[in-house]
C-alpha cells in the first residue's frame, strides 16, 4: 500500500484546494452543515416503514442511536452489520457508528444465510442489525440457518423478535438501554475506516472494500456538485441501502442540504406518486429504472434530469430521455472508486449519451494497453484512476498487491477509450469477452449494436459453448412493446451496420426481465448458465 499512499500524496495539495481533501471528522461535518439547513428533508417509501423527517431530528435521533449501541458495549473499531433497507433506522444507525468509530458493513438485502456467513466470518462482526420482516423476506427464518449467529454479541431487530432464534433486541429495547446517558467522545481521524462494503460477488467471492470518513466525504460532495441543481425539487434514491451508491446518497442530504427521497425497494407506481407528491426534480438510476419510467407513459412533469450508472447505458436510452424532455448523463464508478467519471446534465447529447464522461474534480484517469504501455488518444486499454474517493484498500490485505500498481493507481478492470476531450468510454469488462474461433469478441460491442435496434429495450451478449468454434454469440433481450424479433432481424440488423458476421448473435434468447444483484447489473453468470443447458 505504499506506492498507493505515495501517489496519493502527490494530489492531496491539489484536493485541499478544490475541498476534497479535509482533517475533519465526517461526523464534524455533517454536524456543521445540519446546523445551517436544519428542516432538509428526508423521505423513506416504504410499505412497512414509512416516514419523513428532517435532517437535524434524524441526526438528533442519531445520538440516541450511539448512546443505545454504547450500552450494548459496542466500542470504536467494533464492526456492525446491517442489513436494513432505505429506513430511517438505518441512516440513525450510520450516523451512530460514525460518532463512535464503529464500522459499518451494509448488507443488500438480498443475501441469505450463506452470503451473510461469510461477511460474518470475514469481518468479526460483533452485532447484526435487520428487520424482523420486509416484504416476503422472513429475516427471522435467515438468522435461524446462520451457523455463526451464536457468536454474535448482538442482534437488534427493527420490528418483532418473536422469530428470531436466541437472544434478540428490539431496536426500541436497544434504544432504551441508552436512555439517560451521553454516547462516548470518540477521537474519531479523517482516514479512520468507517464502512466496508463488500462486491457484488457475481464472478468471485466478495471482496471487502474499505472507506474511510474522508472517503466517503469526497464521494458525497463530489457526486452533489455534479447534479446542476434544478430551481426547486427533490432527489430520488432508487439505489439499494447495502450498495454503495444508496449508502452515499443517504449522507448526501446532510452535506448538501437536497431533500431526498429514498425508495425501500423498487415499485414503479410508487416511484412515481413520489416524484409527483414531492416535486423529485433529479435523481440517479440504473437503466433498468430509467426503462420503467419510460415506459410509463407521460413523465412526471417535475422530473428534469437523471445521472445514470451502475449497468451499460446505450446511448439509445440517454436520446430517449432528451425527447421526454429529461436530461440525461452517464457516470462510471465502482464500490471501490464510487463515481470517477460523469459527464453534466448541460454537456452535448454526444458527450452524455455516447460517454461516460471525464474525470470527476480531483480525480484522474488513464489507460494502460496489452503491451503495459500508457494507451494513445483512441487506443484500448485497461483503466487505472486514483481520486480522494478512493477506497483504502481491501479487508483482505492480500487482493491490494493485484489491485493497485506500482505507482499507486488503482487496476480497475474496466476495458476503455479516452478521446481528445479527455472524455471516458467504457466499451467492455476485461474478462467480459466471447472467444469464438479464437478471436476475442466485446460483449459490450455486441449489446451497444443490439441496443441500437428499436424494438429492443435491454440486452446482454454472453457465449454460449459451441464444440466448432469453442463460443458462438448468445443474445438476451427484452422488447420494447409487442411487435415480435427474430434472429433474422438481427443479422440483418448487424449486417445493416456493417458489423462483423461474427460479431452477429447466432442464439436470440427473448426474455421478460433479466436476473440482477440489487444494484440493476445483470447477472451474467446466471445467463450462461441457460446457454450451458442449450448446448448440452
């Protein structure tokens, strides 16, 4: 990690100017700027949980929180897990952990007992904090499979303990063993760890990646300055709690004083009635979202402009949104470099639909080709960044020396393309190629053609074992409308574009909706393995 320090230190001077870089405790800062708009509002959807409040009541709560979590004898350094959706008990309890120096790992929701195991065993966890119940998910019924809850010190439930197996707290009960008493002082430093949030885990076991207050304090004021603001309206947060988009969006109110309206879980109808109901001028989505609200006919007419990221984006969808009268614009990130690139809501269509843009303030970006060598203007090539958002390095100590290369820049693994503007595109993943015949085929080149079809809404290009050529093109679509699509249209499609005929998908696979981690990437893994039951 020293070469990753020492290339830090070359930018910190530069950071400090732009306000990137500070020795203040993020718990300080949110203090600070809570005091100055006291009444920004939160709003949390949710067909359990509902509830609005203000930032300064949230954080008062917050205290509570800390002081309830202090009795249990939970102590700087501690870690807790959470499990808890887009609730306002699970930004209290963030709040908490960064006055106390605890550190948080969220968990999405989806994971069950295996994948909750493993972050347990990894981290040492000391309390896990969850619902009792959330939509058809019995949180009860998870713990009870959990080989290692016995070892946990703490399980505090929002809602009901009456399913969950052993000793159990309530989150009221958690609260009033605090009651009367002031949280500790913790002596809390800008680089102290304060979150780790695991990958996805969709190719490999998942990787620990470590933030820390100042980190995560960049992300948020970066990722606010990007979103131009509109005269009057809220922000809407469809990203999960446990990813790392939705755990940054939930400290963005305090920092930058936007009403933000938080979605438990995705439900278009009421997506929308949230828009309208609170005026949501701006906000961030994945495709999958932004096909949604497309598709529901007229646009909420408070809706201005959308930063969209965490899956592909054709440019397709961005030109969509221009004609509903929306301005939309790519970004790229990652858990580990949350967002590095984005281009503005007031950039060309050409830079936000065909980009993904150029480097954030105080953040760097440049490609490496096969021969190891810095990538020419147009050239591919793996990208390396660095940035004051970027993560610490891994829990396992042993991913940073892979990660990370001799001079500190971070091996992202994203496959990309700089054009004289400085301006990023992501045209693939390294390991995300279809080897058919020996050459190697972009399946990101694959699905930026079958998007530019109009009757296909969403695609995903996968190989699918073939004993001649070893992988033959395998494409996943879903339609726009009714009208039917046949692999015929297709290669005339591609051929139309003058795509290679190998490049041309030889398997169409039309589907209603594709499998994906909470973050709306699509899980590939889970695609080949249908291409695998078909070439059997």
């Amino acid at each position: 990690m020293e070469a990753k320090n020492a290339a830090r230190d070359d930018f910190v001077a530069k950071w400090r100017v732009e306000g990137l870089w500070t020795d203040t405790p993020l718990i300080a800062e949110i203090d600070a700027q809570t005091a100055r708009a006291p009444a920004t509002r939160l709003v949390f959807s949710s067909l359990e949980r509902p509830s609005e409040i203000g930032c300064a009541d949230l954080l008062k709560e917050s205290v509570a929180v800390a002081a309830g979590l202090s009795a249990l004898g939970l102590r700087q350094g501690d870690i807790i897990l959470s499990q808890t959706p887009h609730w306002k008990e699970g930004v209290a309890l963030f709040l908490a952990t960064l006055r106390l120096g605890i550190i948080l790992v969220p968990v999405v929701h989806i994971y069950g007992p295996a994948e909750v195991d493993f972050l347990l065993a990894q981290t040492g966890a000391k309390a896990l904090v969850l619902p009792d119940r959330w939509g058809n998910i019995d949180y009860g019924d998870r713990v009870s499979r959990l080989s290692s809850f016995h070892a946990l010190d703490n399980i505090v439930v929002i809602g009901a303990t009456g399913a969950m197996p052993g000793p159990a707290l309530t989150w009221d009960e958690m609260l009033s063993r605090g009651t009367g008493t002031e949280p500790p002082q913790a002596v809390v430093r800008p680089e102290d760890i304060c979150v780790i949030n695991f990958t996805s885990g969709t190719t490999s076991a998942p990787k620990g990646v470590m933030h820390s207050n100042r980190s995560l304090r960049a992300e948020v004021i970066q990722s606010s300055a990007y979103v131009a603001r509109a005269p009057a309206g809220a922000a809407l947060i469809t990203s999960p709690a446990g990813h790392i988009g939705g755990l940054t969006a939930s400290l963005r109110p305090f920092l930058s004083q936007e009403d933000t309206v938080f979605l438990d879980r995705w439900d278009l109808g009421r997506a929308i009635a949230m828009i309208e109901r609170y005026d949501v001028a701006r906000g961030l989505c994945t495709p999958f979202h932004v096909n949604a609200l497309l598709g529901a006919g007229n646009r909420p007419r408070s809706l201005r402009q959308l930063m969209v990221g965490g899956a592909g984006v054709s440019p397709t969808l961005i030109e969509r949104l221009d004609d509903a009268g929306i301005s939309g614009f790519r970004c790229w990130g990652c858990t580990e470099q949350p967002t590095a690139t984005s281009s503005l809501p007031h950039d060309p269509l050409h830079a936000r639909a065909f980009t993904d843009g150029a480097a954030m303030h105080g953040c760097a970006v440049r490609l490496r080709n096969d021969a190891g060598e810095l990538a020419a203007i147009g050239e591919r090539g793996e990208v390396e960044s660095i940035g004051p958002e970027l993560f610490e390095g891994y829990l396992d100590p042993s991913l940073n020396a892979a990660a990370f290369t001799s001079d500190g820049w971070y091996r992202t693994g994203d496959i990309g393309v700089l054009d004289a503007a400085g301006l990023l595109t992501i045209v693939d993943r390294k390991k995300d190629i279809i080897i058919r015949g020996g050459e190697n085929i972009s399946s990101k080149e694959v699905e930026d053609a079958l998007l530019l079809h109009p009757r296909i809404a969403e695609a995903a290009a996968v190989g699918i074992p073939d004993p001649t050529y070893g992988e033959r093109v395998a494409a996943f679509v879903t339609l726009n409308g009714d009208v039917p699509l046949t692999l015929d249209d297709l290669v005339l499609h591609f051929e139309t574009r003058g795509i290679a005929r190998q490049k041309t998908p030889e398997h169409l696979f039309i589907i209603d909706d594709f499998p994906r981690n909470p973050s709306g990437k699509i899980l590939k893994t889970m695609l080949r393995d249908r291409t695998r039951d078909i070439a059997r």
